[in-house]
C-alpha cells in the first residue's frame, strides 16, 4: 500500500537524521545541521503523507491500534521538536529527539501494519479527537522527560568540573528547566482535554463516562501526578533537579499508560 512506502521513507529519513544529529552531538567540529534538519524535514513530510493516505484509506484517523498509535506518535514527537526548535534554537534537542522517534517508528514497523474495520459502536468523531489530544499530550511530556535528562547531564558536568565536548553544546541549566516547564504546562491541558473527550467517547460507544478501565485509571493517575507536578513547581519552588526528576519519572507513567497497558492489562480500553 502506498502509505507503508512513505512510512518507509519516513523511517529511513528518521534514521539519517538521527545518526546525523549523535554525529554532531560527538564531534569536536561544526557538522552541516543545515542537512540534519533537511533529512528530519524529509523524514516529516513522509510521515504526514503516509498518515493522509492510510486515515483516507481506513476512513478513520488512523490510531486504533498500536501501530498506528506509536506512528502518530514519532510523527506528534517531530512536530514538537520543529516548534521547539523554532522557539528556542536549542539544536542539540535534535540529539535526543531523533533516537527516540526512530525507536518508536521501528518499534511500530514491527507491528501488523494492516487496516483493520473499526467496530461499528466505536466510530464517531470523538475517537480522534481523544486520541489525537492524548498522544500530543503524550509528545509535549516526552520533550519534558527529554529536557529532564539533558538537565541531569548539564549539572552532573557542572558538579564534576568535566568541561567536555557534550557540556559546551548542552544549553544552560535555565534554559532547560524553562523547557521542561513550558513543556509540561502544554502538555497538562491535552492530556486534561484527551481524558474529557474520552470520557465523551465512552458515553458513547459504552453507554457510561467513566468504568475504570485499566487505561482509564491509569490516564487519571498521570493527570494527578502532573497536576501535582505543576503545583508543586508554583508555589513550593520544585525547579531545577527536583523538576527534571518528576519529568523523566512521568515519562515512565506515560509510557506505561500509553503502552504497557495495552501489553500487561485486559480491559476495553487499549488498542487492537
């Protein structure tokens, strides 16, 4: 099918740009990062283009089932990424981004590929509406957990006095506990607007809002803890190390909500 080949390129583009990106971050010299984001473009427009062609050929937007889940969210995890960029100019992000996108895409590809018929009582708007609130939520928190790490390294070499290639292309401390703020406050209101439309959905297709479903439960237990997060951050001053911790630990939960879930749990509520 025409979708899987721009899939395809898009993974072999996302794979370029990474080796391009771990390339630069390691080199003692100025590479072309005019090429690394022309490769990722590439990658991009690939990848939006094989999501057109498969949500005209399946009638749906195409993310009811963990393949097409875990595609649209490498896609979602490159669109953050550009607008960061766009914002801050922090190119070294790309260094950390791309690997993650391109285990994602391939972990994907791994999965059946083929377009299955949604069940009748599932089809309605609010199915992607949902999911697309969701996985973009599920993105904004990734640059979180990603600006979280970048922190951890920046300070360990600023404690250790280890002034190496990676510390001089890292950006400041400030910078990256702005990100990590500024990501997660984006990615709050999606995911609060993912679990609402969800619960919409719900109602729909299963006659109640709210069932405790595995993934129901589990969205509700990271809502709580990124809520926590931002409050902890506005009045009690959790910044800096004590944020970039909390970020990287709800990417843990975001992970396990958005697929472990569907792996370890039975329920209504999780992809085919």
């Amino acid at each position: 099918m025409l979708n899987i080949l721009f899939f395809k390129i898009a993974l072999v583009a996302y794979f370029i740009s990474t080796a391009s990106f771990l390339y630069q971050l390691m080199s003692r010299r100025e590479g072309p990062k005019r090429f690394s984001f022309a490769i990722t473009g590439i990658g991009f427009l690939s990848h939006t283009v094989a999501l057109i062609i498969r949500t005209i050929e399946a009638a749906h937007i195409p993310i009811t089932n963990l393949h097409e889940a875990m595609s649209f969210f490498s896609w979602a995890l490159v669109l953050a990424f550009l607008l960061v960029e766009y914002k801050y100019r922090i190119y070294v992000l790309g260094s950390f981004v791309l690997p993650l996108t391109f285990i994602s895409l391939i972990s994907s590809s791994a999965l059946p590929m083929e377009i299955k018929m949604l069940d009748p009582m599932l089809q309605s708007a609010w199915l992607g509406v949902h999911t697309v609130f969701a996985i973009m939520g599920a993105a904004a928190f990734s640059i979180a957990f990603l600006a979280g790490v970048m922190y951890l390294l920046q300070e360990w070499f600023l404690k250790s006095k280890r002034f190496n290639i990676l510390y001089s292309k890292l950006p400041s401390l400030d910078i990256l506990d702005d990100l990590n703020y500024r990501a997660i406050s984006f990615g709050f209101p999606l995911l609060t607007l993912g679990i609402i439309t969800g619960s919409i959905w719900a109602e729909y297709a299963w006659g109640t809002y709210w069932n405790w479903d595995p993934k129901q439960t589990w969205s509700l237990i990271l809502w709580l803890f990124y809520a926590a997060m931002l409050h902890s951050r506005l009045s009690a001053g959790w910044r800096g190390k004590k944020a970039a911790y909390m970020a990287i630990i709800g990417f843990v939960g975001v992970v396990f909500t958005f697929v472990g879930v569907n792996l370890l749990l039975q329920g209504k509520h999780i992809f085919a």
